[in-house]
C-alpha cells in the first residue's frame, strides 16, 4: 500500500439490505480515515422500516479499492445482472472484495467465492453451501481472509473484518484507534468460533443415528459402533456423513460434544472435570483442547461470557 494513501471504500446498497451492515463498515472505516461512498444502481433503496438515498451509483463502485457487501433481508433475493458486473468489474480491476453476512449470498452470485472459503451467519451457512457446492463454507469462524476476497459473519463479526482489514492497510495502531472509536475489543481474529446455537439432526437418511448419538455423547463411541447402530459399513458411513452433513464422523462428534458441554457451562456449575465426564471426552484436559479448537477460547472464559446463574454473575 502506498504510505499516507487510503484506499476509497464503496458500501454496497440495494433493496433489502440490512441496515446494520451497511452502516457498521460505513462508520468503522470512516472514523479511520477512509472515503467511505454508500453505493447503488437506483437513486432510492427500499429496506426494512426506511427507504435510502445513495448519493453515489455503480460507477464509483467500480472504480473503489474496496467494496463491502452488506447482508439481505431475503436469501431468495437476487441483485440485479448490473450489480453483480459492478462487483466483478471491481474485482478484476484489482479490488479487495468483502462480503457481511449474508452478503456472502450477493457475492456467490458473481462467481468470484468459487473454489474459495467463506463464512457467513451460521443460521444461513447451510443455504450457502447447499446453492453454491464450489464454495467451501466454513460456519465456525467469525470472518474469512483470501487476500482479495473476504467473508464475515453476522452482527459484530462486521467490525472485526473492517478492523483487520484496517490493520492490513494501516498497522496495529490505526486498527487499534478504530477499536477504540467503535467501542469494541481488537484481539478476536477470524478463527474464533461464531457462538452457534444448534438444534437437533434433521437430516435425512442419518437423523436416527444423529438422534441417537446426541443421547449418547457420555459413552465411548468408535466408529465401529456407531456404524452398527447405522446399520452402515464403515465405508458407507464415512460417505453419507459427508454427504448429508459436510463432514466426517469423528469431527461431528466432537462438535456435539463440544455443543453438550457449551449447554453444561451456560445453565450449570457442574466442575469441568464433570462436564468432561457428561460430555464424553474423559478428561478436562481433552474438553479444553477440543473447547478451544472448536469454540476458540476456554470451557471456563465462556462460562463467564454465558453463564447467567447466580454464583457467576458479577
């Protein structure tokens, strides 16, 4: 980057857009420093509760160094052929592209997510992944980097991609500063865990056997068990799992272990030597590995952060 330049960011807006996403990066740049052009291809934008008016059309999107996709209201909802070539006219003239939430929808529309990782809200992830079977959706992480090409979670996972891509364009002080100016802590990175709220297996062919292990999470469950409870080879097992679930049988056991402990530590104070024990992973030691691989951060900082029963609150 060339020292003292900042690159202009145009914000996407188009019918449906979520507000907040469009005004979180609208702000959090513009506190830094950066011109910051709300963009869009009609004069008047209709979305929940207010009807905007963009002062800048298509154009200036095109010719920006960075162009921030807010989420929409509707993933049935398609932008317009002229929006999308707006984007990816903007990319191939060299353009960091970045999507909020469920921006990412608007963004796979262009093309420009195949073959790549993207993130979105979780509540959409399997939606994304289900339309778009080029890209590779990961529904853990708060935000995305591919260089050129970026994805965020929802709500204030926003911040934390315009605050690292301040970093990347300005240093650890300037991110900081923004950090500061948005009321909002500087060290979550794009790998800690989007906080997920899961529901019970509906999925097809393995919803007996997901049911069943979600009541079984305290045993010991090799694969060679749970496949004669599927009644499955080991073979078939490993592919319909990846089929229906996007990953192997070892890595969704421990994500719903993982889920059974994040229950424990929100509505109990059982010890983590007992929630290890409840949840199947033997040992405290083991539940805080797989705690802070999955979750990215420890069994006992997210029972402060969730934990509401007496004993733990301040």
């Amino acid at each position: 980057m060339i020292a003292g330049f900042l690159p202009r960011v145009a914000v996407l807006a188009f019918d449906g857009v979520v507000l907040s996403d469009l005004a979180i990066p609208s702000d959090v740049f513009g506190m830094a420093g950066y011109e910051v052009r709300v963009c869009s291809e009609a004069a008047r934008v209709e979305c929940n509760h207010i009807t905007l008016s963009p002062p800048w059309r298509l154009e200036s999107l095109r010719r920006s160094q960075t162009v921030i996709i807010p989420g929409t209201d509707d993933l049935n909802r398609e932008v317009s052929p002229a929006v999308v070539r707006a984007i990816w006219v903007a990319a191939r003239r060299g353009a960091r592209i970045a999507s909020v939430c469920t921006g990412a929808f608007v963004l796979a529309q262009t093309g420009l997510l195949d073959g790549l990782r993207a993130t979105t809200h979780w509540r959409a992830a399997a939606t994304l992944a289900a339309r778009h079977p080029a890209i590779e959706v990961d529904p853990t992480v708060l935000y995305v980097d591919n260089g050129s090409i970026l994805t965020s979670a929802g709500a204030a996972a926003a911040l934390d991609l315009c605050l690292h891509m301040i970093r990347l364009d300005r240093g650890a002080e300037a991110a900081a500063a923004a950090a500061r100016a948005s009321v909002m802590p500087l060290e979550r990175e794009g790998g800690q865990a989007q906080f997920i709220e899961h529901a019970l297996p509906t999925t097809d062919s393995l919803v007996e056997t997901l049911t069943w292990l979600e009541t079984h999470l305290d045993q010991e469950l090799p694969l060679p068990v749970i496949a004669r409870q599927a009644g499955m080879s080991l073979r078939t097992l490993s592919r319909r799992f990846r089929e229906q679930v996007g990953t192997t049988p070892a890595k969704w056991l421990a994500h719903a272990r993982v889920r059974r402990a994040q229950r424990l530590l929100e509505t109990t104070n059982q010890p983590i030597e007992d929630v290890a024990a409840a949840t199947g992973f033997g040992s405290a030691a083991v539940l805080r590995d797989n705690f802070a691989r999955i979750v990215g951060t420890s069994p006992q900082g997210y029972r402060r952060a969730f934990n509401r029963s007496p004993t733990n609150t301040p």
